[in-house]
C-alpha cells in the first residue's frame, strides 16, 4: 500500500514538472532610447499570440526584482508603455560598473594599446501572463455585472526592454598637469595628428 501511494506521488511530480515546461514561454525583445516622455507607446504583445485573439487579458506580473513598476500593459491590447522617463544612467548604473570579464578585457586591450568600447548593455526585463478569459456557462452564480470567468493560461511573456543610450550627459574634462598620448607602433609617419 506504501509503495503505491509513493508511486503515486512520483507520478503527480512527473506531470506537474510536465505541465510546467510543455507552458508557452515567448521572449519578446523591445529596443527604445532612453528619456523618452511618460506614456510613449513601446510594442504590443497581441501581435506575439498564436491561435485566437478573443477573450484575452493581459496581466503584468509585478517582482521587486526586475522592472515591471517602470511600465504599463494595457490589460486588453497589450500595448507596452512607459510609466517614467527612463533615464538609462540611473537605470543601469549597476551594468556599467565593470565587471569582471570586461576588467580582463580593458587590461589585456591595454597591452595592445588599441581605442576600445565597453561593452554594456542596459535591458530592463518582466514578465507578463497571457489569459484566455473565457465566461462560464454556470448561470446560477451569475452576478448581475461580472459574470464568473474561467482564466486559461495562454501563454507567459519575458519581455526584455533594450534602453539605448541618447549621449545626453557630454564628456567631462578634467584638468590635468600631464597628457598622455599613446600612437599605435604601426602608425604611418606625418600621418597621424593630434589636436
């Protein structure tokens, strides 16, 4: 009797592990630039569903972990706006602080003595449910405004903002006593100039 009962238990494990991987999971990737005015329109997420369009509702599932406070879905549409000005220095503050990766790379490009980006990326990432809203047929709960509603889970979307950078904040010079020039070994003679 024990052993059917762990048996048991082994296989609702087994089909719950099942249902959760065969869920539908999109990752949808938007690119905006940054300090763009409250309410701007970013992308639509109806576009993103397979099969049939009636009856959905769009929920935004907040964490205090990633960026969902920053945006608003429209519950019906789907459409994507910002709640903020989205400033992508303050944002991203934490991103483009180097790592330890990028340290190896700006010191191994130090050697070669060659110009070089930092390759940063600033992606505010949340995620949003996709229901299918489907009314039940039960009258006798029927409430005379708001009848009950089965909500079926369509489909969970990742969505990964890219904030790209407008160059809002200019260079800063810092007065200095020495300058340092550095020209590459394989520079041609009377070609290179400094300014």
């Amino acid at each position: 009797m024990e052993l059917v009962y762990i048996i048991h238990q082994q296989l609702q494990f087994i089909l719950i592990i099942c249902c959760i991987t065969l869920n539908d999971t999109r990752i949808i990737r938007f690119h905006i630039h940054e300090e763009l005015k409250i309410n701007t329109f970013i992308g639509n997420l109806l576009n993103h569903v397979n099969g049939s369009l009636n009856n959905l509702r769009f929920v935004k599932l907040s964490n205090h972990d990633d960026s969902s406070k920053l945006f608003h879905v429209d519950e019906y549409t789907g459409d994507i706006s910002n709640l903020y000005r989205l400033d992508r220095e303050k944002l991203c503050f934490i991103n483009n602080q180097l790592n330890k990766e990028q340290k190896f790379y700006e010191q191994s490009m130090k050697q070669s003595i060659i110009n070089y980006p930092i390759l940063t990326k600033c992606e505010l990432y949340f995620s949003v449910n996709c229901l299918n809203t489907t009314p039940l047929l039960n009258i006798s709960n029927h409430i005379k405004y708001k009848p009950p509603v089965s909500n079926k889970l369509i489909t969970i979307f990742d969505v990964i903002i890219e904030l790209k950078d407008i160059n809002d904040n200019g260079c800063q010079f810092i007065p200095s006593n020495q300058q340092i020039i550095k020209i590459r070994e394989d520079s041609l003679i009377n070609d290179t100039r400094f300014t």
